[in-house]
C-alpha cells in the first residue's frame, strides 16, 4: 500500500476491529509520519444517527472553538470586520451561527450534513474569497488530506486554514488499544498525524504551520507567532473573543433582518 500523500510505499503497524465487526489494516508511512486507514467500507454505518449521537460534546466544543476562533482572527490576523471565512465539513452550522453571533462573517459548507443552525448563510461563490477556513475535527475523517485540503483552499480562494485534530508522538505511532482517538468503537477516524507529520504536510502544501495545542494553523503567508500564541492562551482566549465581537458587533439582527427580506422577496 502506498502512502495517499506522498505515493511513497507504507508499512503495515497492526490490524483493529472497528465498529466491533470491520477488520482493518492501519498502514504507516514513515516519510509523512502518517497513519492512515485505505478503503474504509463501514463508513455509511459509522455516521448512521445512531452513532452521531454519542457525540455529546457538539455543543461545548462549538463554544470553545468560536471563543478560540474570534481571538484568532481578531488578534493574529487582524480582521476588523471585512473578511470571510467559511467552516467547510460544518455539520449543523453551529459554529458558522456562533462566529456570526461574535461578530464575524461566516459562512458554512458541508456536502453530507444540513444546515440547522446557520440558514441563509451557505457559502455562495459571489461570496468571493475568504481570509480563512476552518476544518473543525475533520481530518482525521479525510481518505485523502492533501487533497481536501488543496481542494478547499481552491474553492474558497482562502490562503489559511485553522482546523483541530489531536496528535500522536513525533514517530511513535500507538498501537490500537494506547490511543482512543482511533476510536474503534465509531469507526469515522481513518487519518492520523503527528505534529511532525502536519509540519510536512505543511511543507508538502507549500504552507506555514503553526501549532497550537489541538488547534492547528496552515498559512501561505508568514504570521506573528505571538500573535497567536497570545490569541490561544488559555486566560485570554475569553477575554478577547468578547472584546472582538464587542467592537465588531453581533451579526445577530442585521442577520435576522436579511432572512427576513429574503422570506419577503420569495413571497411577493
């Protein structure tokens, strides 16, 4: 099996049960520091409600990841109100809703899920290029990294993406039973890296990386470390996000406003 980032050959580290049924081989290559699952067949079955719902922290997550989100954007990349972004693979548009609620112009993208929470704000092409994506917990569930991360950069005309995915030992992959986030039981994490390996995939994508806990920034242009060190400390982080939206204002009722006319104008 070759490597689905760099072609090169890979190495086969264990097999695990997924979904207490599905025999898998996890295949590792040392080049990208990249472990990865080939030809899931079970996925239909992983994202079956029935599983979805065992994700009982959605709501806490999106909360933390605005707070996180708004300090970013505001303090390391300097937006004050001009800039679009869009959360692809968005889910129920929660985290599109709250970014708009601080103040933010967001939009959502998701081919498999429906937009619950951030309606009449789908991200449209006329909407033109965005400062940023986000990809929140979904690269782990990528069969091809590179690609969706070119592809959507593509899309979007972004030049930054902030995502989160949890890390394994810079070339000590874990074995089956030493790590949840192969989440066996749910069957939907099929890639995995390391923070060596995103530093090459970084590199593989011409882009510069910047860590930041869980929380990982890709850029193709060079941005202040301080700066975003300082926007993800842990006792800032709040404080700024509030700061932010407090000086760029809630898009909570100029956007209800605009649904409003819409409604009208699809009504007359």
């Amino acid at each position: 099996m070759n490597c689905h980032i760099c072609g090169a050959e890979t190495q086969t580290i264990f097999t695990a049960t997924l979904l207490k049924k599905y025999e898998a081989p996890y295949h590792y290559c040392a080049g990208c520091d990249h472990v990865f699952v080939d030809h899931p067949t079970w996925l239909d079955e992983a994202y079956s409600d029935a599983i979805l719902h065992q994700d009982t922290d959605v709501a806490v997550r999106n909360i933390l990841t605005a707070l996180r989100l708004a300090a970013i954007n505001y303090l390391a990349l300097g937006d004050r109100g001009q800039a679009k972004y869009v959360d692809v693979a968005g889910g129920y548009g929660l985290l599109a809703r709250l970014m708009r609620d601080l103040g933010f112009d967001y939009y959502w993208s998701d081919r498999y899920a429906k937009n619950l929470f951030a309606k009449g704000f789908d991200y449209d092409p006329r909407h033109g290029a965005c400062l940023a994506i986000s990809a929140i917990e979904v690269l782990e569930h990528t069969l091809n990294p590179f690609e969706f991360i070119q592809h959507n950069l593509a899309t979007y005309r972004a030049g930054i993406l902030i995502f989160t995915t949890e890390t394994f030992p810079d070339n000590h992959p874990p074995g089956p039973t030493q790590w949840g986030y192969y989440s066996l039981d749910t069957g939907q994490h099929i890639a995995f890296f390391s923070r060596q390996g995103l530093t090459r995939l970084a590199h593989r994508l011409d882009m510069h990386y910047y860590p930041l806990g869980r929380l990982h920034v890709f850029s193709k242009k060079p941005l202040s470390s301080w700066r975003l060190k300082l926007a993800s400390h842990k006792l800032l982080v709040v404080p700024v996000a509030l700061f932010a939206a407090l000086r760029l204002g809630s898009k909570r009722g100029s956007d209800q406003v605009a649904i409003r006319k819409r409604a009208a104008q699809r009504e007359a």
